[in-house]
C-alpha cells in the first residue's frame, strides 16, 4: 500500500513568508522616501550652485557691483541651454542681489526645511 503526500506549502509556510515579506517592506518603504526627498533636496542646492556662479560671472563679466539684481534672462546665457533650472518640485528661486545668495522656497517639507522655508547654499 503506497501513502502519497500532496505536494505544496502548508499554511504556516505561506504565513511565515508573507511576514517576511511584510517585514522587508515596512523596512525599506520608509528609506524609499527618505532617499526621494534627499535626492529632492540636493538637486534643489545644486540648482541654487548654478545660480549663483552665473550671477557671479554675469557680474564679472558686465561690471557688476555687490548691489546688482540680475534677471533670469541675464542669467540664463551663462547656463547650459541658455535656460535657467526646472523646478524639482515646484519650487520658486530668488536671485537676489549678487552679495547675497539666492535661495529657493519649497512648496513641500524638505528633510528638517518645514513647506515654505528657505532654502540657500550657505
């Protein structure tokens, strides 16, 4: 007389490994923003470099004192196709005067930047 077994997972085995897939997730999800929101945050101080080593050669270069406001279009020859950054995440850039270093304002919470604060590379 032969027993024959069926084949396939019992139920503890497929609970055991939907856990360990809950587990995995719930871990690595959070990380998923985290990672987003820095990259959000770093391309933004990136945008705000490339401002400001355009306002310094237009300055430069045009005879500028520490009290000018260029304009974008002042400022966009100095940039790669002649155009200034895109927008992250919607976000407003001040030139500012060339003394002072533009800064950008977020419409969304950035790391520890609460929605709305300034954001500035130095």
């Amino acid at each position: 007389m032969q027993i024959r077994q069926a084949a396939g997972f019992t139920l503890v085995e497929v609970m055991v490994t939907v856990a360990i897939i809950g587990l995995v997730a719930s871990i690595s999800i959070p990380n998923a923003f985290k990672a987003r929101e820095t990259a959000q945050f770093n391309s933004i101080l990136n945008n705000l470099r490339v401002i400001e080593e355009s306002k310094s050669q237009w300055a430069l270069e045009n005879r500028k004192g520490t009290w000018d406001i260029p304009s974008d279009t002042d400022l966009a020859i100095y940039m790669k196709g002649s155009t200034m950054p895109l927008a992250v995440v919607g976000e407003l850039y001040f030139l500012n005067d060339v003394g002072t270093p533009a800064t950008a304002t977020a419409p969304i919470q950035l790391g520890e930047i609460p929605a709305g604060g300034s954001i500035s590379t130095y």
